[in-house]
C-alpha cells in the first residue's frame, strides 16, 4: 500500500498496487477530427524596384474526438473522469 488507507487508485498511481486487472476496451474506435487552412497572397509593387509580398495563413484543427464516445479523459488533480459528452462528467 502507498499509505494506511489508500484506495487501489491511490496505490496505481503512487506505483505500488497489490494486483491488476487489464481492462481490454472496444478495439474498433473511429477518432475525427477536421483540418481547415486558407491562405492570402498578394504582391504590392512600392517603386519600380521595390515589390512587396504579404500573405495571411489560417489554421484550424478540431478537437479530436471519437464517434460514438468511446473515450474519456482522467484529470487526477480535479478528481474528474470526462467523457466525450458535454456535461458528462463523474467525480470520482
């Protein structure tokens, strides 16, 4: 045991659990995700022999996520076991 009293989540965590079990999840997962980009280019010429090129890139990548929810995300320090759903949460 970590401590006298500790949960077998503090023990897995602290690196001294007294047995475990291998959870196996669903193998077939589909994680999305999206990628968008734009690009602007021009060139300005100021004098004869003065050109200049300015562009402006853009991009975005959403949150990856997976299609049925089938994962989920641990923050130890918030106790806090988050799901893909909004508002699903459970403390733990």
């Amino acid at each position: 045991m970590a401590f006298a009293g500790s949960t077998p989540l503090e023990d897995f965590f602290a690196g001294d659990p007294l047995n475990a079990t291998h959870l196996a999840g669903i193998p077939d997962l589909r994680m999305i995700w999206s990628n968008y980009a734009g690009f602007f280019q021009d060139d300005f010429r100021v004098t004869p022999k003065l050109m200049i090129n300015m562009g402006l890139r853009y991009a975005y990548v959403t949150p990856m996520k997976e299609a049925n929810n089938q994962i989920a995300n641990f923050l130890p320090r918030r106790r806090i076991c988050a799901t893909g759903l909004p508002g699903n949460q459970q403390s733990l």
